[in-house]
C-alpha cells in the first residue's frame, strides 16, 4: 500500500508538473579564466516551512530566502573580484518543512499542512531560490537530506516505510520541475526499507558529509559530535569525508576535532518561543554560505548570512 500511495502522489505531480511548460533560465556569461576557481556552496537548513512564531511564517520564510539569494549573489561578486567562481553546491540539510504532526498541538503552530508544504509553497521557493542561483552560475548541485520534521505519520510513525519523508517529497518535486534543465543536477539518497539519512559531496579534493543533526543530542556539551564524527570518520561510514555539515540546532556554530571540523548552520525562523522557555535559547534568522578550493580540498571563505 505504501508502494501505490508514494507512486501515486509522484505520477499525479508528474501529470501537474507537466502541465506546467519550464522556460529555462539565461545562462550568465563569464571570462574563460580558471586559475585559482572556486565552488561557492549555499547551505539550506531549517525552514520550516508554515510554522508560526510571533514573527515568522510561511511568508517571511519566502522573503527571508529570497534575501539569502541575493546575498549569495553579492558575496560571490565579492570572490569573483580575485578569482573565478561558476558553480554553486547547494546543500538542504532537512526540515525543509514543518510537518503536522510532530510533536502534541503542532496543529496549532503551522499555517499550511502538508499538501500546501510538500506540493504548493516548498517547490515554488525552491524554484525561485534555484532559478535565481542559474542566472548567476554556469552549473548548479543540489544534494538533499531528510530533517525529522519531514517524517510523516504521526508522532509514532510506525507504519510508514523509512524512505517516507516529506523533506525527501519536496526535493523529488522540485528536481521533476528541473527535469529539462541541462544545468542542474540532484543529489538526493533514496531506497526502499531504509531512512538514507546522509549524503557525502565532493567538491575536487574536498568532501563533506551532510546531514540533518537529530542524530546528535544536546548542543550543551561537544563531546557527543567530537565521538560521533569520529566514530563516522574511522569506518562506521563507509565513504571517505573531511568535514560534517548538520543544521537541526538553529544556531550556526563549528567545532574544530584535530582535522576534522562539525559545521552547524543557522536557520530562517525567528522568535521561538518554545526555544526561549524551555531552553532558553534565542537565534537570529541566517543561512550560511561557503567557498571551497576544489584543487587544494579546503574551505577558503565562509559567512553567515543574516536574513532578519
């Protein structure tokens, strides 16, 4: 039944999507010098997607991006001043979206449930947000990872096939609208009776394992990443990585263990108050932005971007 249900959803969006003719975007034109060129990587995390604070929703989530893509755009003309850059990695680190029913009286904190998340607002800001990135790179990369916001089914989730993830649905939708798109490419895990929680990007000689960062406890204490970025790092995954990049936390932060280095990014929503009360804690929105040295493997630059 899981099987029908999941196919169904993609054939019936398939059919909506094609409905709909893509006009590709104008590829922007640059010098053919190439010494010393970099990759810019924009990091996604933790939109979401529909939840209401004081000053938060679905609307200012999408001006909030919208004002991450033009400061992707200004800080690379920035690079650009000393160096080639044309290409772009994006990385969606989960929760994406909000969900429905996560945790007891979600319903009350989201303006848009599933169906507005997953089929309706998600792949419009993700078209915006990627369109605009084409119209300022030669070639675009998307890698996506599933947040735990994206489970669906309930608090106990049970009865859903690990592969089901609204985060996981948004991705699949947004590359189906790319589909004729020579331009961008998309990474996203995926398989049958498995959760498929991580991704590992190359950039040249440089590797970075992506994950959401449930997978993780508290941010109180270090010790918990320093041994599980360990842990990952000397065979419990089975691909080679340099750093580890997770969102979850809403509060960028790195930790530097020897050579490798834990990036936590920030995220769009503001004015958590179950944050404040129960731990709290307080954020300003932000997304990060990175540039990488495909040649010498190593991160050259990185911003945090403030979007309040």
């Amino acid at each position: 039944k899981n099987v029908d249900l999941a196919d169904a959803v993609y054939r019936a969006v398939r059919e909506d999507i094609e409905s709909v003719k893509y006009v590709p975007v104008p590829k922007p034109k640059f010098g053919k010098a190439t010494k010393g060129e970099e990759v810019a990587v924009a990091v996604i995390a933790d939109w979401q997607l529909a939840k209401i604070t004081p000053d938060y929703n679905s609307q200012v989530c999408e001006e909030r991006i919208y004002k991450y893509a033009e400061k992707i755009i200004q800080l690379t003309e920035i690079q650009r001043q000393d160096h080639p850059v044309k290409e772009l990695h994006i990385w969606a680190l989960g929760d994406i979206i909000e969900g429905e029913l996560i945790f007891p009286g979600q319903s009350f904190l989201v303006d848009g449930g599933l169906y507005r998340q997953i089929t309706v607002d998600g792949p419009r800001i993700m078209k915006n947000f990627i369109n605009k990135m084409l119209e300022n790179f030669e070639k675009v990369t998307f890698v996506g990872v599933i947040g735990n916001h994206g489970s669906i089914g309930g608090r106990a989730r049970r009865d859903h096939d690990p592969e089901t993830n609204g985060d996981r649905m948004l991705y699949r939708i947004t590359q189906l609208m790319f589909e004729n798109e020579k331009r961008i490419e998309f990474r996203i895990p995926d398989g049958r009776g498995e959760r498929h929680w991580y991704a590992v990007d190359k950039i040249g000689n440089y590797k970075s394992l992506l994950c959401h960062g449930d997978q993780f406890g508290s941010l109180s204490t270090f010790y918990g990443f320093q041994k599980k970025a360990y842990g990952w790092k000397i065979g419990a995954i089975e691909d080679d990585f340099d750093d580890v990049y997770l969102g979850h936390f809403h509060t960028p932060t790195k930790m530097t263990f020897n050579t490798v280095q834990v990036r936590i990014s920030g995220s769009p929503e503001s004015t958590n108050t179950y944050a404040a009360e129960s731990l709290a804690a307080v954020g300003r929105p932000s997304q990060a932005l990175m540039f990488v040295h495909p040649g010498k493997g190593i991160v050259t630059a990185e911003y945090n971007c403030w979007l309040d």
